[in-house]
C-alpha cells in the first residue's frame, strides 16, 4: 500500500475531505492520515497497517463462517472446503 502512493493518495484527499468522512477511517487510510498528521512513527505506520488487515480479515472469517450457504475455495490444495480453517 505504502509502495504504491497510500500516503500521497491520503494527503490528496485530506486537502479535499474532512478527516472524519468514512472513506478516511478505512484500513490503510486511518492509519496513513495519523501518519501524516504526526501521531505516529513510520514503523507504527506499517505496523497498524498490518494489525488493522489481519482484524479485518479476521472478521471476514467470522462473516463467512456464519453464513452456511457459503462454499470457500482454497487455491493451496486446489479443494473446495465446507469448514473454515
């Protein structure tokens, strides 16, 4: 994210938008503007970014596994799995 203009893109949008429209407190964008804005550090940077993934992915799972219709592929083993790892 970082690499591919995350930062320039938020400090765009910063000019444009107030800080609390929706867009902003996604993953990667509220970590950057708190970035930009001198709250943290550029290691804290990449290291919430990855926390802030690793939960929302989490919750994905948890949808997912809810939702009993739902048949998830795991490209690893070339398998379709009725079970979540």
């Amino acid at each position: 994210m970082i690499s591919d203009g995350l930062l320039d893109e938020t400090a765009n949008l910063m000019k444009d938008y107030p800080l609390g429209v929706r867009p902003l407190q996604s993953v990667g964008y509220r970590e950057a503007v708190a970035f930009l804005r001198g709250e943290i550090s550029k290691d804290q940077l990449l290291e919430n970014i990855i926390k802030s993934t690793m939960a929302l992915a989490k919750r994905h799972v948890t949808w997912f596994g809810r939702d009993k219709q739902i048949i998830l592929y795991d490209p690893d083993i070339g398998e379709f799995s009725f079970e979540l790892v």
